[in-house]
C-alpha cells in the first residue's frame, strides 16, 4: 500500500462520526446498511452523515450501491485489511514475538463461534 492511500484511509476515520459509522458498518457486514438506517442508528442528520460517508468513500473504506431509493453502503474490509498491514507489516522488525500479542487479540476477537452439538 502506498503511504498516500493509508494517510487518507486514516484521516478518514481521525474524526468520531466517520470512525462510528466505519464500526457500524463493519458489524452490519456483508448486508451493509440504507444510508437513512445508519443516520438514525448513529443519530447523526442525514446531511451531516452524507457528508462523513463521502469523505469515506473517497478514502476507500466504504462502498455504495443503489437499491431502489436507498443507498446501502457496505465496509470495504480489504481496503480496511490493507491499511492494518501497512501499519502492522514493519512492526516486528524480523521479531515475531513483538506482534504476537496484537495477533492473538485479533484471533480472540474474531476466531468462529464455536457451535452447539447437532443432535
């Protein structure tokens, strides 16, 4: 990943609106949320929330698609996946230990849930 896209990617989501929208989104994956849904779920104006998911979507963190009137819009978690490597990618300096602890955060938060026995 370029520097340039992972500064925009990260002035994105530098401002509270932005980065609760991005985390709305992201627990709303893959339907992804009508621009109105996630206005009301954020209780932020209509206007206000256009505002921040265009700043976004130049950044690449999110995607839209019409549907009818509305427009859903979806996190783009590769672009997402990008930038957390670019920022993680150099962070061990060839000591793997250094990152383990970051790893097995991200393994604990989002291993599958294990299910319940068939019968």
């Amino acid at each position: 990943m370029e520097i340039e896209k992972a500064v925009l990617a990260l002035a994105a989501l530098s401002q509270p609106t932005r980065l609760e929208a991005f985390r709305t989104l992201v627990r709303h994956e893959p339907e992804g949320l009508a621009a109105g849904d996630l206005a009301r779920l954020l209780e932020v104006p209509q206007n206000t929330l256009s505002a921040h998911l265009s700043i976004l979507s130049r950044a690449r963190l999110v995607s839209s698609e019409r549907h009818s009137r509305s427009i859903i819009y979806r996190a783009s978690l590769g672009e997402f996946r990008d930038v957390a490597v670019f920022l993680l990618r150099d962070c061990c300096g060839g000591r793997p230990e250094v990152c383990e602890p970051v790893v097995e955060t991200l393994q604990s938060c989002c291993s599958p849930k294990p299910r319940g026995r068939a019968r």
